[in-house]
C-alpha cells in the first residue's frame, strides 16, 4: 500500500513523493504544484507576504547551493588534469 502525504502548501493529497520535495522547517512534504507556487511567489515579489513560503524558499535555496557545492568539489577531485589542492577554486 503506498502511503500519501499531505502537500503542505495546497493541502492536496501527495500520491508520488518522488517529484515532491520535503521542508525540514515544518516537516512537512510540498507537491509539484506547491514548488511552482513558491517559485511564482518568488519571481513576482510576493514572497515575502507569506512568512511560511520565505522560509521554505531559504531553507531549499541553502540546501541547493550546498548540494552543488559538494558536487562541484567531488567533480574537481575526479579531473585529474586539476591542479585543485583544497585552497583555491
């Protein structure tokens, strides 16, 4: 039995988890559609009227440029060619 979740944001009913994203901030899962709305929010200026999206924007935002950080490192480590020793970009 699949289990569904609950989107945070539209309060639809989640079937497939594997396109939805989760926030850490409100332990809550957001749908497909939920992503889109913050991303309009943000793109119109209107993020910052609601409290909730801002923080759920943030935390993503953050976890995004952490995640290709790491990727960016793992990547300069496998080109051999690199001369990267750790201390410069």
């Amino acid at each position: 039995m699949t289990e569904s979740h609950e989107c945070f944001i539209t309060g639809e009913s989640i079937q497939n988890i594997e396109d939805s994203r989760f926030t850490w901030e409100f332990d809550a899962w957001v749908s497909e559609r939920g992503q889109q709305m913050i991303d309009n929010a943000y793109a119109t200026g209107e993020l910052e009227n609601n409290r909730e999206w801002e923080i759920i924007y943030g935390e993503w935002y953050a976890q995004d440029e952490a995640d290709a950080a790491r990727w960016d490192m793992a990547l300069r480590h496998l080109d051999y060619d690199n001369k990267f020793d750790g201390e410069h970009e």
